[in-house]
C-alpha cells in the first residue's frame, strides 16, 4: 500500500484528509493526489500527472464501480494481496473466494447476501491453481460475473483478460471436484471478455461446470484454446452443463485447438437431467480444429452435444463456424443432437458455416454404426 493510501485511510473516511470535503457532496476533483514518491513525481509530464492522478475519496470508498479486481500470475512476480483495501484494479486481490468473501463484507458482514458479485481479472492475468467451487448458499449471491479489468467502463483493457489453469499435472487437485470453475444451487455464472488457456497437463475433468435447476451461464467474448481434456469415467465437456430449466448462452466465444481423448467428450455438452426445458443461444461462435473421440455409444459432436427434449430449444445463430471438427470412432463430426420426438424440441440453425468437418468410422466393431454425419448427425426416439 502507497503512503497515500495509508494517510487517506488512517482514522474513519479520510478524516486526516479532507478538511471540509464531504462524501457525495464535494466535487471528487476537489481533492486529488497521485501515488508516487517526490522524485519520481517531479520527472512526470502535465499529461502523466493528469492521467495518474485520482480523487482521494477512491482509497476510504468502497471499491469503485463494484467491480472487485484479482490478480495471481507467475508465483508471487504479480501478486495482489487479501486485505481490507483489496479490489481496485490498482490494489487487487489475490484470490477469487476472497475478492467474493469480501463484498459481502463490505454491505454488512460475511454472511450479507449480495444480488449480484462482480470479479474482475487483472490485466496481468490469473492463474488458476486449484478447482474453484461456487455455489449460491458459499457465495452468498444470486449471480456471480467474472470479467476482464474494468470491463463495462471507459478504462476498461483492452482485448480480453487471461485466466491460465495450472495443474502441474497433478491429478490429486480434481480428485472430488466437479470442474475447474463448478456453480452449483442455480448460480448464475457470467464470464465476459476473457482468454482460458492451460499449462501442459491432461485435465480429467471439465473447464466450466454448471449443475442444478433454474441455473443460468452466459459467456460472452470468451475464448479457449489449447484445451486437452482426458475424462478417465465417462465423456465430458470442456463447457459440461447438467441441469434443467435453466439457460445456456455463448456470444462470440472461440474454442480452437481442442484435443479431448480417453472417453471422449465434447467442446460444449448439454445434458438434461430432469423433466424440464434448457434454452441453449450459440451467437456468433467459433468452433476450429478441434479433435475428438466417441463415446462407447458412437455419440460425438466434437463442438457441440446437446440432449433436446422436454421442449428444449438449440438455436445457432450470427454466422457461428465450425472448421475441422472430428470426431473418431463415433457420428457427427461437429454436432450431435439426441432428440426426444415424444416431446416438443426446437433446433435451428441460422446462418452458419460448417467446413471441413469429419466423423471417422469404428473400424473395430460394427454396432453401433460409426462414421456418420461429418458435419451434423440427429438422432432420438419417441
């Protein structure tokens, strides 16, 4: 912490600092600084100074504009700290339960419900070093959004933040976890603007798991790439949605360079697991190069599984591309839709290209058949 911040902080709400300033009535311009040493201060420009240079009621407030800033990258190079200040993008924290343990804490105690919780990633970036597990009752929140530095604002970065898993290739930090980033108890979970990548283990478990009715993720501007995910049980999904009456959308997110073996799986897996509809909206996506296998019943869909049933609606739409998608010993080489015709089911596809996609044929066995629907392959009963 500057000793700027520390002055401003010493006693209750600026007291040692603001003279006759008063909180929501004195213009904030009034009373400036900028946190810096005399000597270096002395070297800046007017234009430095101006764009440095912020009100002081920023460091006894509670963090500006509700977004509260993280960062952990490269060991302890570009660390935040967890403290009672931390969530400014300039003062971040360290860890995500923290930066979510704390805004509640700041509207009253540790158990304050809070509508809605926004995180925000450093433009350092974040590694991600074991599971996060959230869910409504733990996060003390309806809705929790994960979104690059000041996203939504005029100071917002630019491009897309960095969120990097670090498993070390140790298999131990996802024994008994359901997925790197799990919300469960109808969370919803909204991840904006940033880049998921990971470091050069096999993950057994998916990127992003959503259980539980009446559960919400969007994703928007989100962008994967260099996944390989190696489920050791059952096909799994680096998007692994199991939930009913809920809502799945994806806005020009980008999944390239997807390797998925072992039982096989899928970009993004939807499966309805009770009697109700889920509405999945896939805008504007991306779907490149990425390489998968089918699961024991020759299901594939590299990009993109979905059971559609119960009135359950798949809609792609805004010129979303799939080029090479494969899958091997299984049917549908991008997308594969199991329907249930006893019951209403829309899927539609609007504007899309699908190029150079392939489903490989089983050549060890013969049932179940293999090898259909390069591109997309449907199937149900009822």
């Amino acid at each position: 912490m500057s000793k700027l911040a520390e002055w401003c902080r010493t006693g209750t709400s600026g007291e040692y600092v603001k003279g006759n300033y008063t909180d929501g009535i004195s213009n904030m311009n009034e009373l400036e600084g900028i946190p810096i040493n005399q000597s270096s201060f002395k070297v800046l420009s007017i234009a430095q100074i101006q764009n440095q240079q912020r009100s002081l009621e920023y460091y006894w407030s509670m963090t500006s504009l509700s977004i509260y800033h993280i960062q952990n990258r490269n060991g302890e190079q570009y660390n935040g700290s967890d403290s009672q200040w931390c969530g400014n993008w300039d003062e971040p924290c360290e860890s995500i339960q923290y930066a979510i343990d704390l805004i509640s804490i700041k509207h009253g105690s540790s158990i304050t419900k809070v509508k809605e919780k926004n995180i925000g990633i450093s433009q350092y970036g974040y590694d991600l070093t074991t599971p996060l597990q959230l869910s409504k009752s733990g996060s003390y929140t309806d809705a929790l959004k994960i979104m690059k530095q000041m996203y939504g604002t005029s100071s917002e970065i630019q491009g897309q933040a960095e969120i990097k898993i670090l498993k070390n290739i140790d298999n131990n930090k996802e024994n008994g976890k359901l997925g790197w980033i799990s919300a469960t108890e109808g969370l919803f979970l909204h991840l904006y603007s940033l880049n998921i990548i990971m470091d050069n283990s096999q993950l057994l478990i998916p990127i992003i798991y959503i259980q539980d009715s009446n559960s919400l993720l969007e994703l928007n501007t989100i962008t994967f790439s260099g996944i390989k995910l190696s489920p050791t049980t059952e096909a799994k999904g680096i998007i692994h949605i199991k939930y009913n009456n809920s809502q799945f959308i994806a806005q020009s997110c980008i999944f390239s360079n997807i390797n998925i073996s072992t039982q096989g799986g899928n970009a993004i897996r939807i499966l309805n697991s009770g009697s109700y509809p889920i509405t999945s909206t896939i805008k504007g996506c991306q779907f490149n190069n990425i390489n998968s296998i089918g699961d024991s019943n020759g299901r594939g869909g590299s990009a993109i599984y979905m059971e559609n049933k119960y009135g359950s609606k798949l809609i792609i739409e805004e010129s979303c591309q799939f080029q090479k998608c494969l899958i091997d010993k299984g049917n549908g080489g991008a997308i594969y839709i199991e329907i249930d015709f006893a019951s209403q089911f829309e899927f539609k596809i609007n504007n899309a290209t699908i190029r150079e996609c392939e489903a490989k044929t089983d050549i060890s066995k013969d049932v179940p058949p293999t090898g259909y629907g390069g591109g997309i392959f449907l199937t149900g009963s009822g």
